[in-house]
C-alpha cells in the first residue's frame, strides 16, 4: 500500500472543473503533497454544491468536465507523481427524480428492480416529503395536477416542477392527454393507487418511509449490506481503484452503513490490498477505530480536538466561563443543555427513527410472550433515555450479536442509566439490552436484528444533530471548542493530555489523516486558532464584549419572546466576526466591510436556525432573524465608526496571537503522527466561517504566487505572518523533509521533550525518532501576554531561562535547523534562545 505523504483537498464544483485542477498539479507538487483528496466527482443532483447527493455512482459529473476531463486531470498527476484519493458515498443517495434508480422505485415500488437498493420500510407506501402542505390541501389550492412527463412523455403527477411519475397499471389503457384533464376526485384516486404517498415535508420527521442521512429528507440511505446493492454502487469506483487511476478511498459517513466492519471488509477485498482506505468517523472520550477494521484510518476530527489541548490556556478557562456565565446570566450547565438537546431530537427531529424502533420493540416482546408483553409505555421512556445516553456515535453489532467492546460500551450506558434521576423502568431496560446484544428468543431473532441495526444507525445522526448542529450553536462561551469531533461535556485540556493522544495515535492509527480544516468544519483553522487566544485572555475579552455591546445597544430590539440579540447570542456574534475579520481589513475599508458583511449575515442565520431555540430551519421566525441579521450588519456599516475603532483596536493582539497559533497548529500537524491534511487554501490562512463560506474557493493564483520557487523561507516580519506567506513555506519546507525521512515521519516513535524554566508553559516541545534519525520539534504557545503587554527585553533575554531537555537517545548530538539552515550541538540541553533567533520556532533534524 502506497501511504500518502501529505494529501490536499479539493472542493469540486462551484466553478471547480478536473482541468483548473490538472492545472494546479505543478503548485501541488512544489507545495510537496503526494495525493490529491477529491469530493464526490459522481454525477448529482442538478446544482449540487458539494457532490454528495449522487444520482448515478457509476457516471462522472458532466458540469465539472466529466469522463474525459477526470482523465486529464488523471494524466496530469500521474505526469508529476501525485496519486489521487477519492471521497466516495456508500451511505445515501439523492432522493431525486434525476436519480434513475429512484424515479424506477417511485414508479414501479416494490416491483421496481432497485426497490431494495434503497432502505425502505415497505410495510407501507413509500412517502415523498416534498409538498408545501398536505396533499388534501395541495390538491384544494389546484397545486397538483396530471400531465404528461416531459421528459418520459408519460402521465405523471405534476407538482410546479416536479412529474411524479404514475404506477403504469393506474392509467393502462388511458392516454396522457385524457388523465390530463382528471378532476380532483381522480387525482385523488390516482394518488391512492400509486405505490408512494406525497406529504408535506413537514411531517417527515414522524411519517417517513426510507432511511435518511441525518435529517436530510432528499437523500435516501442505500442498502450497501446486499452483495447486489454493494456491486451495482461500487462498479465504477472498484474500475478506476483495479485500473491505478484512483489510490485511496475516503469512505464519507462510515456509521451510517448497517455493518461497517462487515461493509470495510467487502470493501477491501474488492480493492485490493494497496487501495488506501480511510473513513469518515466521529471518535467519542476514549473511544478508537475497532482494530479489526481493515483500513488505515479517520479523516482526522480527533486531531483538531487533540490540538486544542496545545492551544488552550486551562489555568484561565473558569474566568472564561464565569464571565460568559455573568453575560447570559445563568452559568453554563453542559451536561443538561446535551440531555435538552438530545432530547429535542428524539422527541421531535428523529421522532419518526424512534417510533419505528418501538413498533419493532413490540412486536419482539409479543413474540417472545404473547400474554405478558412488557407495557408500551415502559419500553418508549426505557428507549428513549437508551438513546439520549448515548455517548458515542454506535456500537458495532451485527446478526450475530453484539461484539465484547460493543457489550462493554453498551454495558456502560445501561449503568448510567439506571443511576440517574430519570432511570425508566428497570425491566424494560433490561429488554432493550437483550434485545442489542442478541438475546432474545429464537423467534424473534429477526426482528432484533433489524432493531440493532436500526438502532445503531440512530445513534449515531442523533449524536450529529444534538452536538454539532444544535448545542454547538447554543452554547457560546468559546466558539473554538464547538468543532467536529470535539467533545461536549467540560474537559481537561494539558499538554500531557496532548503528548499521550499522539503516541496513542502513533500506535493505533499511524497512517490517518490530520486535519485541521475541512469541508465540514465550524470554522477554518485560522480563525480557530485566533479565538483560542481568548482563553489567555478573558477578562480582557469580557470587558471588550460589555463595552462593544454598550455602543450597539440601539441595534437591540425588544421582541414579545425576548431582545433580539439577547446577551449570549451577542457575545457569540463578536466572537464569531472577531475569528473570521480578515488579518489586513481596516474600518475605513467599505468594499471589504461588504464583503465580510455578506458572509457574516449568511453565517447569523444558520447559526440561529441551527441552535433551535427561537427559530428553526422548519419554522422560521423572521422577526427574530431579521432583528438579529439587522444587528450584525449594523457591526459591519462604515457609519458604526466608534465600534469599528475600538473592535480593530482591541482585536490586534488577539490576531497576532493567532497567527502564532495557527503556525504551531500548522507545525505539530505536519510533524506529530498521522497523515497532514491540507484543505484547499488552508496552506494560507484559513479565516473561513462555517459550511458554505468554508467551501468558497480560495485565490489559487495568489498562493501559487506567494510560494517561492527556491522555496527559501519568508522573514519573520510581521508581514509574512499576516499574509499566510510564512505559514505556507513552513508547509513546503517541511513536506520536503517528509518526502526525504517518510520513514522517520510514518513510524518514528514520538517523544515528549521536558521544558524548563521561566517561559516552560510557552513551549511545546516533542521529537520523533526512528533509527539514527531524529527531529526536535519546539514551537511557541500561550504569548498573547507577552505580546499584548510589549515586553520589552529582547526575544533572546525572555527565553533565556527555557531550555529543552533531551534524552539520552537524543543528546550529544548535531542538530541542523531546518529553516535557517544552521547547525547547533546541543549537548542535553537546547536553550530555546538559540533555536528562536530567526524564527518564533525550532525544526531540528539530527544530522
């Protein structure tokens, strides 16, 4: 198997074709990556912004160059030898009409050759949630009619654009042109008779039919545990892995799939040994890839959770909390805003997901006593606080059974269960356990399985939605910490904590990728970066947010449920535009105001929408939204002079600050375990907010432009931090010494190096080794102080205290800065002054 170097991740579509990006290939290469990761290249979805609602696996994209055009851009990486990852999508399907396989199983429905391809409850008509209302209501107002296909010809059900198409046995012997003219009574047969039910989309929460991904009602879970399904979605996939076109595989949304383990293997067998394959997966508190997955490992969220225990100032995180407390005038309580938040899902978003898991409970309790069943209400509470327990995204059984670490896990969450103030009935617990493990009687065997899996396949969306996409946009106090993979509930954060995940990670899962951007995350690295800082600083910061909010006060508007902001969701808004303000926009700048002000307003709404409290994506209330959208253009106007000036002002160390993080987030990346990630653009700053404005493409000729041929590293001035200039040459520079030790990078041990002295706690200092190579890795933490108080002794008298301890293994011997080109000879000690001359950071390969 050919281990990536480095990969670096393309966003296609939005004007991203296969040849802009064969023509990135040179850039690629210079910048020292070995793979380019690609999203979905298959057809999707007409508009599709991202790929990932596919409509036909086996066909390339026409509108980003298709067949032919992913052909050049394969010959081109081929030309440079760069391999080529792709992001496949075994999990769904668009629920499209342009999806052929989908419109044949709305036709025909069970009759229809793909009707088990998709994950469909077929103990009723399947159900279209398209419609503005109920169809009664629909058909009332004259929406729906019958006309003829235009695409098919054929008499379909017409909704504004949509043509449902009609079973052919309702209308045999009828021509399009006569149904057409069918009175409202008819249609309403005719709807009767179809295998599929239109209803609002409204009522898919409770009433749908099929799996979906998540709540995304327009993609369609696909059944991939079927050998059938499984070839007829993989053909063209396993042809260009089998012809060396393709490298490595991303697997998108692994949890979702009913057998992960049992889909990987399959998987792994049909591609072949040297396929390259990693999955997308949330890993919970203490929780790892099953060791006998058959892969190299994640896309990295647990890296960028890991990395915030480098960045985060912990001996200040309680002044943070409590001011943020003293804003929102409560103090924060985790722990219940996860159980409100899982609960709201539960009862309300997956409540339909949960019905159909009671159904099933029932039916096993029936079946195994006829006469004493356990009552229905029992074993509803008893699943439902099963559910909202749930600390991880699923457990991993099978037909079987459950699997030891999956009985453990379970065995865990059942314990805490019973222990709480909402402990459900004990009896109906232990059915639910039984149930997941595999105990149950023989003749209710079947339908335990598919309530394992089903269950399995909740948990995991449920997690998603209630963490990521609700208490992440509820709870403000640092929006750094709300990011894919990081955990919900208060944590420890040291460096220790830092040092034992990367030799766990070294041990575990040594080929995984590291990310710290992606197309899914919160916010870019930079701007993540940049907001840590806050946590070295939080009185500061309180003081700053009571004083901006003071100027903007008239922007509050007093609405019947409440001010619109209210307090915390203004301290999210400063915080928020504080991460995403561009390093060189300054108050006089109206063209770029107006251009921040346009993604800052698109990222209020979903941010508000999202959190569920006073408006939703299904029930906006556009007072609420347009006040607080109102608010936040207001921070951006060029007349709000006085909060411009003082926001500016007081955010200049905080972006100083940042830039140093976001260099040493950037350094341990490419220099702790696993495989450096880079996201499209993200080599230089990265001060993206969350998904669309994430996806933006960056300016590819300005980053082409920046990196220097000789790949000779920029000055330290300030200039080059602020431009993203350094941090894309230290990317370069480093990957080139990757390419020269891969050895030392893939399987060099890690080693956490001692710091002493008077700025030991600014310091992260580790090594890798690996035979006689060696590298000594010291980069800076924590110096928002120094730089926002000015101190002015200079750099080489501050740090003349800290020093780096070197083992044995590692001691007396020569050390070349790989930036500076300088030897240093050590002995056991590396005064960190020596090391910092040059640059804010020491990169010391053993010679």
């Amino acid at each position: 198997m050919s281990i990536p170097l480095a990969t670096y991740r393309i966003q296609f579509r939005n004007g991203m074709t296969f040849d802009r990006a064969a023509a990135l290939v040179p850039y690629l290469k210079r910048l020292g990556i070995s793979h380019l990761y690609a999203s979905p290249i298959f057809t999707a979805t007409t508009g599709s912004t991202h790929g990932y609602d596919v409509t036909n696996a086996n066909e390339v994209e026409p509108t980003i160059g298709g067949r032919e055009g992913f052909e050049r851009m394969v010959k081109a990486l081929k030309a440079e030898g760069l391999g080529l990852i792709l992001d496949i999508v075994p999990n769904h399907m668009a629920a499209s009409l342009e999806n052929p396989w989908w419109r044949d199983v709305v036709e025909n429905g069970e009759k229809s050759a793909y009707a088990r391809h998709f994950d469909i409850d077929w103990s009723r008509r399947l159900t279209l949630p398209f419609l503005g209302d109920r169809f009664e209501k629909v058909l009332e107002a004259g929406e729906i009619s019958v006309k003829a296909d235009p695409q098919t010809g054929r008499p379909a059900l017409a909704y504004f654009d949509a043509f449902y198409p009609l079973d052919p046995a309702s209308y045999q012997g009828r021509e399009a042109e006569t149904l057409s003219i069918t009175d409202r009574r008819e249609i309403a047969r005719l709807h009767d008779e179809q295998p599929y039910r239109l209803i609002s989309w409204r009522d898919a929460p409770r009433e749908l039919s099929y799996r979906r991904f998540f709540e995304v009602t327009g993609l369609a879970g696909v059944r991939v545990e079927d050998s059938k399904v499984f070839d007829d979605t993989h053909r063209f996939i396993l042809e260009l892995v089998h012809s060396g076109k393709v490298d490595g595989l991303r697997v998108d949304h692994v949890d979702g799939v009913a057998d992960p383990k049992g889909y990987l293997e399959r998987l792994r067998h049909e591609a072949g040994p040297d396929c390259y394959i990693i999955v997308e997966k949330i890993l919970g508190e203490g929780e790892h890839i099953p060791a006998e997955w058959p892969i190299s490992g994640t896309t990295g969220y647990e890296f960028i959770a890991a990395v915030s225990d480098v960045l985060v100032d912990a001996d200040k995180l309680d002044i943070l909390r409590d001011a943020y407390g003293r804003v929102t005038g409560k103090p924060a309580d985790m722990a219940a805003a996860l159980r409100a938040a899982k609960l709201l899902m539960t009862d309300h978003n997956f409540s339909g997901e949960v019905a159909s898991l009671l159904k099933l409970a029932m039916q096993i309790s029936q079946a195994e006593d006829r006469e004493c069943s356990l009552p229905e209400t029992s074993i509803k509470t008893a699943l439902r606080e099963l559910l909202v327990a749930f600390p991880v995204y699923r457990t991993y059984g099978t037909r079987e059974g459950m699997p030891p670490e999956g009985r453990q896990r379970l065995s865990e969450v059942l314990d805490r269960v019973r222990n709480s103030p909402t402990a459900p009935d004990d009896h109906a617990l232990s059915f639910l356990e039984r149930i997941l493990i595999g105990d149950v009687e023989q003749s209710a065997a079947g339908p335990a399985s598919i309530f394992r899996t089903r269950f399995q396949q909740l948990t995991g969306p449920l997690m998603a939605k209630s963490v990521e996409d609700t208490l992440f946009f509820r709870h403000h106090m640092l929006l750094a910490l709300n990011e894919v993979g990081s955990e919900p509930l208060p944590r420890v954060f040291s460096l220790d904590r830092f040092h034992q995940e990367m030799q766990t990670r070294l041990k575990r899962q040594p080929d995984a990728l590291s990310g710290t951007s992606t197309h899914d995350t919160k916010r870019g690295e930079d701007a993540r970066a940049r907001l840590f800082t806050i946590t070295e600083a939080p009185d500061l910061w309180a003081e700053a947010v009571a004083r901006w909010r003071d100027m903007n006060k008239a922007g509050v508007v007093v609405l019947a449920d409440g001010p619109a902001p209210d307090p915390g969701v203004e301290w999210m808004l400063y915080q928020a535009l504080a991460g995403a303000w561009p390093n060189d926009l300054r108050p006089e700048d109206r063209q770029g105001l107006e251009s921040l002000e346009a993604r800052f307003a698109a990222y209020v709404e979903k941010a508000l929408r999202e959190a569920k409290l006073r408006t939703n994506w299904g029930n906006a209330n556009q007072a609420y939204e347009d006040a607080v959208i109102a608010y936040a253009r207001r921070l951006l106007s060029p007349d709000n002079r006085m909060f411009l000036a003082d926001f500016t002002h007081t955010l200049r160390p905080f972006i100083r600050a940042g830039l140093v993080n976001g260099l040493t987030q950037t350094i341990v990346k490419l220099t702790a375990p696993g495989v450096p990630d880079i996201y499209q653009g993200s080599e230089g700053l990265d001060l993206s907010l969350v998904d669309p404005d994430n996806r933006r493409e960056p300016d590819f000729g300005a980053l082409q432009e920046r990196l220097s041929e000789k790949g000779k590293l920029a000055s330290s001035e300030e200039e080059e931090w602020q431009s993203g200039k350094l941090k894309q040459q230290v990317i370069a520079a480093l990957l080139r010494l990757r390419q020269e030790a891969p050895t030392l990078f893939r399987k060099g041990e890690y080693v956490p190096l001692g710091v002493t002295g008077k700025r030991a706690g600014n310091i992260v200092a580790f090594a890798r080794a690996e035979a006689d190579d060696a590298i000594v890795v010291i980069a800076p933490r924590l110096v928002f102080n120094a730089l926002h108080t000015g101190v002015s002794e200079p750099r080489s008298e501050r740090r003349a205290e800290t020093e780096i301890t070197l083992p044995e293994r590692l001691a007396n011997r020569r050390y070349r800065d790989i930036c500076s080109g300088k030897s240093i000879d050590p002995k056991e000690r590396i005064p960190v002054s020596w090391v910092f001359a040059e640059h804010p950071f020491g990169l010391l390969l053993a010679e």
